[in-house]
C-alpha cells in the first residue's frame, strides 16, 4: 500500500502542476474577450478566430483542470446522506462511487473521443465560420482532459483506501486557511494597532 501512497504523491504533484498552469488559461481568455470586445467598438473589427479561440480555452480548463478540482475536493456534492456517516463512511462511499460511477465514466468517455480526435485531425478538420480555427487540437482536449481525470480518480481510490486502512489522514479534510478577506482584515487591525 505504501507504494500506492507514493503513486498517489507523484499523481497529486501532476495534477497539482496541471490546474496551476490551467489558471493562466482564465487570463488569457479574459484578455482575448476584452481585446475581442475593444476591437468590435472601436474599430468595428471583431473575428470568428477570436471567439473560437475562446471557446476553445474554456474548454481547456474545464477538461484539463477536472482532475485538479477532483483533487482539491471542490466538485459539487449532494451530502444530504453522506453527511450524517462518519469519515470512514464518507471515505467507503467515495470509493463505491469512483470504482462503479467516476472510473466507468472517464474511461468510457476518453476511450470513445480518441477515434474522433483521429479523424478531426487525419482530416485536418476545420470551423464551419468564416476566419475560423482548425478543430482537431479542442477534439484532443476530451481524451487528454478525461486521462487526467481517471488518473486523479485512481489516485483518490489509493487515498481514500489508505485513509480507511489507517495509512494516511483524511483527503477530503482541508486545512482552515484564512481567506483573502480574512487576511486583509488581520493586516488592518495589524497596522491599527489593534492585535
């Protein structure tokens, strides 16, 4: 089990290198829109690449950073049930719920867009629009995407059957760090004189 753990570790350190790089994603996107947005009213300039480009970022995040909110346990969750268990009741459905539902999914879905990303590119598949991008390298987007989220789904399993095995602490408990607005405050009553 040790040597899972370790699997986990190298798992988490990929995952975790992939979400911090998906981040600058959002401000590319939101300069493309802004500039996309400028250019329309004042030049009356505006072009499909701009907003498929866009549409092809988001994608990007979404797909690729998957994994990464799977691991920082930030997906939406119905714990109307689960909340009632204990820890280790919490950690046994987890495990159900990635073996029977998360894997099958993942697996399924990056098993079955890879013919399509192979035909969009032997193709060399374009945009319907005027001016607009080629598609093959979005279509690469949902195996890679669904890759990363299976190999973060297995590292979760390992996580969460150690934790049940007493091997290692919770995965899904996060450490009470103050918010932005937490610490600004702090520094406030700091420079007041008031802590």
């Amino acid at each position: 089990m040790n040597a899972l753990l370790k699997l986990s570790t190298l798992i988490d350190g990929l995952t975790e290198r992939v979400g911090k790089s998906i981040i600058w994603l959002v401000l590319i996107v939101t300069l493309i829109g802004a500039g996309n947005a400028v250019m329309r009213y004042t030049i009356d300039y505006s072009s499909n690449a701009f907003l498929e480009i866009q549409w092809y970022l988001f994608s990007a995040i979404f797909l690729l950073g998957s994994g990464y909110t799977l691991m920082r346990n930030e997906h939406v969750r119905i714990d109307l049930i689960a909340g009632r268990f204990s820890k280790r009741g919490q950690a046994w459905i987890d495990v159900f719920g990635i073996i029977f539902f998360l894997l099958p999914m993942a697996i399924a879905i990056m098993y079955m867009s890879w013919p399509i990303f192979l035909l969009a590119f032997h193709n060399n598949e374009q945009s319907s629009n005027a001016g607009g991008l080629t598609i093959w390298p979005v279509r690469l987007l949902v195996p890679i995407g669904f890759f990363l989220l299976v190999i973060q789904g297995v590292s979760e399993l390992i996580k969460r059957i150690g934790f049940i095995q007493g091997l290692c602490p919770d995965p899904t408990a996060k450490p009470h760090k103050p918010t932005a607005e937490e610490e600004l405050a702090l520094a406030i009553k700091a420079r007041q004189g008031e802590l």
